[in-house]
C-alpha cells in the first residue's frame, strides 16, 4: 500500500528536476539566434560619361585652380587617447571611495560614430562573447559592455537604427535612447512603444538602467531604492550632444569596493553631465580600448575573468 506514494513522490522530483535543468539550460546555455545584421556595404559610385556638350569641353580645358586647403588633422595614438579628425577619445584613471575608475571624454563630430554590435554580428539568445573580442571583430578603437540584452527575453533592443525586440521588460523599466542628434535620454518603457522611439530618431535603445542624472540633477530618489550595494559599474553620461563621458569602475576585489549607483551617478555630476545612464555592470563592467581591456573585470565570485556578453557600444577605427 506504501509503494504508490513513493512511486508518484518519485515521479514528481524527477520531472521538477527535468522542468529546472530545462529552465536552467534555456537561460544561460541553449543559444537561439534569431537575426544576423548584414554587413554595411557602400554601393560603387558610376561616373556618367563626358559628352560633346561645348560648355563642358571648355570646362575639361581650362587650368585648374589650386584650392587652399588647411594643413591635414595629425592623428595622436598614445595608451590612454586616440586625437584624429573624426573624434577625440582621452582616458584617465582615478581613485574614488577605494575603487579605481577609468574615465573616457568622448568627443565626436557625427553621432554615427557612436556604434553598437552584437556577439558573434548576431542578434539572438545566448549569443555571447567577450567585449575584447567583439571589439576587435568590428575593428573598434574604443568600446565598453551594452545592456547584455540576451540575458532577458524581453526589454527594447533597437541597434543602429533597426528594432529588434519590443517588449516591456516591467513598468519601472527605463530605456536609454541614443539619438540620431547625438542626444542622450531616457524613458519608462512602459509609456513609450519601441517603435514610436524609433519613428522619433532613435538610433540605439539599451534597456537596464536606472538614469543616474536627468537634467543635470542626481535622480536621488530612483537611486537611493536602488542599487544600494557597492559593485563594478559600467555607465554613460552626456555633458551635451556628441560630447560623453564613459565611466568604468572596478570592484569587488580586497584593492576595489566598487560603487553604489548613487556614488556613481555623483561622478559623472563631478563632469559637468546633463545625463546619465547606468549600463549593465558586476562581472560585465568592461572597457576596451586600442584592443586593451583596461579595468580588472570580476565575476559575482571575485574571479579575475572577464564575462562574455551579448552586445558592445563603440566607437571604430576611422
């Protein structure tokens, strides 16, 4: 009479366990791709054939005219800075409540050279690599971890102006809007379709968050409920259009705390940033530049490792 009830027990555990390892392996293993972004090909440019045409022989005769021209931009490279004609980027390191912050000024004169990339060029589940190496795949000078948006299954993704995905993560969830006038902002997702934001000049949206700085000001209330403990943090602020602040902080190691979302949003208050967003951080928090990882990236049990993730924002080789 006993056995029944242990059969059906039996029975029960061993498909719960099935139903975890399932749910388990979908998460962070199983790897569904459901997009791959062709590559930017720039059509070749055909010259219309020169005809009988009397004013355009006269033209083709006379002697031109030499055109003064500025001397050409010298492009500076050292460790820390890349100054060329397109953009300016100036890395510098500094300690702030016993944590080391590496500190990018970006200045650009087109908003799109401020790029995203998938892992692998594929938009997907489980599609990952690390910053280092997606990096180096789209030819990156500089380059810092996105939102890790294949880590959910839900939550805006529009990158270099196509959508990908427009589902609310939650109702308290911002997303950051990288625009085609090289502004920064953000918004609630639930009061805004992915698809009006993009119609508006949206060129990427990265949902994670919270914003750390509207107008100028520390968003105290968002972050005084949020994001109480000391991480790596990786982040995004605009002082004015084209012209950002990037700010990667090390963490969890005997040498780094790390920072409080609050203590983070008060350095890029320090710069002078209108905005600012908090990007994905912990053992994501990565900043690469000239193909360097320049922090010391730690997984949740203070591993030197740097995590593979499902996205990049950057800025590449001119």
């Amino acid at each position: 009479m006993k056995r029944k009830p242990l059969l059906f027990s039996v029975c029960y555990l061993t498909l719960l366990t099935m139903f975890t390892a399932w749910i388990l392996l979908d998460q962070f293993v199983i790897v569904r791709t459901y997009s791959v972004d062709p590559p930017v090909t720039v059509a070749p440019v055909t010259e219309a054939p020169i005809g009988d045409d009397p004013i355009t022989e006269e033209l083709q005769t006379e002697e031109p005219v030499p055109a003064e021209t500025d001397p050409p931009f010298e492009t500076v490279i050292t460790d820390r800075s890349y100054i060329c004609e397109e953009f300016s980027i100036i890395i510098t390191e500094e300690r702030y409540l016993q944590t080391t912050l590496y500190i990018a000024e970006v200045i650009l004169t087109s908003p799109d050279q401020l790029k995203a990339a998938f892992a692998f060029n594929t938009y997907g589940r489980n599609v990952k690599d690390t910053v280092q190496n997606t990096a180096e795949a789209v030819n990156a000078v500089f380059a810092v971890n996105g939102d890790y948006y294949g880590y959910r299954k839900s939550g805006y993704v529009i990158r270099n102006g196509m959508l990908y995905r427009d589902s609310v993560y939650s109702a308290t969830q911002e997303a950051l809007i990288i625009g085609y006038d090289g502004t920064l902002s953000s918004v609630y997702e639930k009061n805004v379709p992915a698809q009006q934001l993009l119609d508006e000049g949206a060129m990427h949206v990265l949902s994670f968050g919270p914003t750390l700085i509207q107008d100028g000001q520390i968003l105290n209330n968002n972050l005084e409920s949020r994001d109480k403990k000391a991480n790596p943090r990786c982040a995004v602020g605009m002082i004015e259009p084209l012209h950002y602040i990037f700010v990667v902080a090390n963490g969890r190691t005997s040498e780094d705390r790390g920072l409080t979302a609050l203590e983070l949003a008060r350095v890029f208050q320090k710069f002078g940033c209108s905005f600012a967003y908090n990007l994905d951080g912990g053992g994501s928090a990565t900043m690469v530049f000239m193909g360097n990882v320049l922090n010391d990236p730690r997984s949740g049990k203070g591993e030197a490792k740097e995590r593979e993730v499902s996205d990049i924002v950057y800025i590449g080789a001119p």
